[in-house]
C-alpha cells in the first residue's frame, strides 16, 4: 500500500514538473511573424513609330514618312542608322525616396540591338514614378569615359567638346529642287557657336532630357514599354526645315537646342505588362 502511495505521488509530481516546462517552452518559442520583402527588376522594351506608323530595322530606307513644313508636305527616309542613349532609370515611391539605376543603354535601331533592357539591379516592389535620362548629364558625359561608348565610335570629336551622341539618326529627304539628299540629325549637347580659341565652351541650359513615364507598380516581373514617336523630332515645337538643317548640326548651337525642344514630348508610355 506504501509502495502504491509511492508511485502515485511520483506521477503527480511528473506530471506537474512537465506542464511547467511545457508552459516555459512555450514562451520561449513564440516568434513573431516577419514579412519578406518582394524584389524585382524591371525591363524596358523600346518601341518606335511615325505617327502611328512603325519604324523598324524592316522600315529602313524604304518606307517614305512625311510632316508638314510651312504647310508643304516633306518626304523623309530613315536610316542606315538610327541610335540613341538612355541612362539612370530612376524609381521614386511616394515619399519622396529615389532608386537611381547608374548606366546607360545605347539602343540601335537599324541593327536592331538593345531594344529590350534589363538593370541588373533588384528594387522593392511597389508604385513608383519612373523616368530616365535621355543622352546623359553633364557629370556622366565625360569624354573617354565609357569604354562601350568609345567602340561604338559614338563620341563627340573633342574640337566639339567632346562626350558622346545622345543620337545619331541619318536618313534621306528630297529638297526643295525635288532632289533626294542625306541628312544627319546627330543630337550632342550645344557648343557655344561663337567659341575663342580653347576649349568649347557650352550654354548654361542643358541638352540631355530629363522623361517622365509617370506612376507604375512594379514587380517580380514588370515589362515596360517606352515609345518613341520618331516624327516629333521634326515637327514640335519647331518645324525642321531640312533645307537649312541637314548636316553639321553637331556644331550649331541653335540646332541643338532646337532639338531638345523638340524632343520633349518624343517618349510616352506605352503597354505594361506584369
């Protein structure tokens, strides 16, 4: 009976022993949730029409566009080459904060390269304003600098102040005689025209642009596409008149003003897909 009343009081001091510790382990691994945050990256697809008329590599030199000047009917033709630059995507949440993404991405239309482009670099998903750099700014265009740049013999000849081409586009037009010549709308930042002897000097506003595509949401997977409207390039503000403007313009500081322009309604946004 004492060998009974034992045992019994072991198992109730068992059993009360293993609910304490078991009250114990609880506390101990209780862990709060933690959310992981989504990252993604972001391509850029880049696109390119004529008033609504697309402009591939398939459209070079044999597709006649026209536009208006001084309400006579211009004939144009784009290419053999047709190239421009785009750097620091940047990504701007609600706040205020900004995600730049450092480089460029020299898109070449009439060799049909770089016209999808994917950062390297991851972002946290979200809304984000989106906008990049058309050419390059002022600190990025350093003559020399980019060795990508250099043997894509897109440089600026120092006598012009050296850097890079934010575009070349080449093409063929008919003058006013009725007679088929070449054009280079070649887009560099503005030289002073009237330079001393030295080197170039350029005018305070700055050439490269600055677009904005607006608020997008961004994630695992989001494919941008970005829109060129080759034609505004000619059209807006300022109507190109061809017969005064046609090559060496990297020189003519009224020229390159004229462009950016004109340039500043080029690029929209076009389909998102996720």
């Amino acid at each position: 009976m004492k060998k009974m009343k034992k045992i019994s009081m072991l198992i109730m001091l068992f059993t009360i022993t293993f609910i304490s510790c078991s009250d114990d382990e609880d506390d101990v691994i209780t862990v709060p949730d933690v959310t992981v945050p989504v990252v993604a990256k972001a391509t850029f697809n880049f696109v390119h029409d004529w008033d609504g008329t697309p402009v591939t590599r398939d459209d070079m030199e044999i597709t006649d566009y026209t536009y208006l000047f001084e309400g006579e009917v211009q004939d144009i033709q784009i290419g053999p080459r047709f190239r421009y630059l785009i750097s620091d995507i940047t990504f701007t949440n609600a706040g205020g904060e900004s995600i730049v993404i450092e480089g460029h991405n020299l898109i070449d239309v009439a060799d049909d390269k770089n016209l999808s482009y994917t950062p390297e670099m991851e972002i946290p998903a979200g809304e984000y304003t989106v906008s990049f750099t058309y050419g390059l700014k002022t600190e990025d265009n350093i003559d020399g600098a980019h060795a990508d740049l250099n043997s894509a013999s897109f440089s600026v000849p120092p006598f012009l102040g050296g850097g890079y081409h934010y575009m070349q586009l080449d093409g063929k037009y008919r003058d006013s005689a009725g007679l088929t010549q070449g054009y280079n709308y070649h887009n560099i930042r503005a030289v002073n025209p009237n330079m001393p002897d030295g080197p170039p000097t350029f005018p305070e506003q700055p050439t490269f642009i600055d677009v904005n595509l607006g608020s997008i949401a961004i994630t695992a997977n989001t494919a941008i596409e970005v829109k060129m409207n080759v034609a505004e390039w000619f059209k807006g503000p300022n109507e190109w008149n061809l017969n005064e403007y046609n090559q060496l313009l990297m020189g003519k500081s009224n020229a390159q003003k004229m462009m950016n322009e004109n340039g500043q309604n080029v690029f929209s946004l076009g389909e998102v897909t996720q």
